[in-house]
C-alpha cells in the first residue's frame, strides 16, 4: 500500500510540476523612454512584452501626462530606413515582444515635466483581450543630465545600462 501511494504522489508531483510552465502570465517590463533632445521633438519608448497564455495583441498605450503616444515600426523600403504607423502589435502565446531602436517603437510627444522630473512615466499598456497593465517607465535625457530619480534601484538600473550602451 505504501508503494501504491508513493507513486501515486510521485504522478502527482510530475503532473504539478509539468503545468508549472503553462502558467505564462501577460505581463510588460523593462519599459525606458529617452527624451528627445530637441523641444518639439518626439520622444521614444522601448519595452518587453511578455506573452500569456493565450494570442493577444497590443492595441494601445496611454499615458496622462503626455500629449500624444503612438506605435511604430521601423521598416526597410527600396533600400531605406521608414517608420510606419501601427495599429495593433501580436503578441503571441508565450513569446517576447522586444520594442527597441530599428525595431517596434512608441513615439511620445509632450511628456509632462513632473515625470520627467520624477524619472518615470506612468503608462498603460491596453491588450486587445481588454487586459490593461500599469508600468511605470523609466525616463533618461538624451544628451544631457539625467533626471532626478525616486528611488535608488533606479540609479543602479540606469548604471547597469548606461554601462553596456
């Protein structure tokens, strides 16, 4: 009998522990928008997407203390580099979604002084499957000083990164 139980929660364990993989969660992060160092300008946003369980796709970000946001992509035509709108970004069941220079991008317009003198936007990424996921985005001055930041794991991010550029 007790060999019965034994491998009977042994089963169960290899059961449990096999699912532990389908458990990908939709989630976003590593979110950085540099600031254009031209007034009037936009500015850029760069992030990961992580894929849940299920097909979804990116249909907007939003922000409050922005004027506009927008997503693009960077595409080669007849030999030259253009950006073209996006509507909805796939995002498949379990994969990354990398927005990042030369790639999928946001394009920021107006971003409010108060987050930039905080260091972060608060944005929300809204996935066609009505998921919306809050992140607060790390902000770094192109060419110029950085900006003041809230905590100190976001100096030690910014080394990290600063670094391996």
């Amino acid at each position: 009998m007790k060999k019965q139980l034994s491998i009977f929660f042994a089963s169960l364990a290899v059961i449990f522990l096999s699912a532990c993989g389908q458990g990908d969660v939709l989630r976003v992060d590593d979110v950085v928008i540099n600031l254009s160092p031209v007034d009037g300008n936009p500015s850029s946003g760069y992030m990961t997407i992580h894929g849940g369980p299920d097909d979804v796709s990116l249909v907007s970000v939003i922000a409050d203390d922005v004027m506009r946001m927008e997503m693009h992509e960077t595409v080669e035509k007849d030999g030259m580099a253009q950006m073209q709108s996006l509507k909805e970004v796939p995002v498949p069941a379990g994969e990354k979604v990398k927005f990042e220079p030369g790639g999928k991008h946001l394009m920021i317009w107006g971003v409010g002084g108060g987050s930039i003198h905080r260091g972060s936007l608060r944005m929300i990424f809204i996935f066609s499957n009505d998921d919306r996921i809050q992140v607060d985005g790390v902000i770094k001055q192109i060419g110029g000083a950085k900006p003041e930041k809230a905590d100190a794991d976001a100096d030690a991010s910014d080394t990290a990164e600063d670094s391996t550029s």
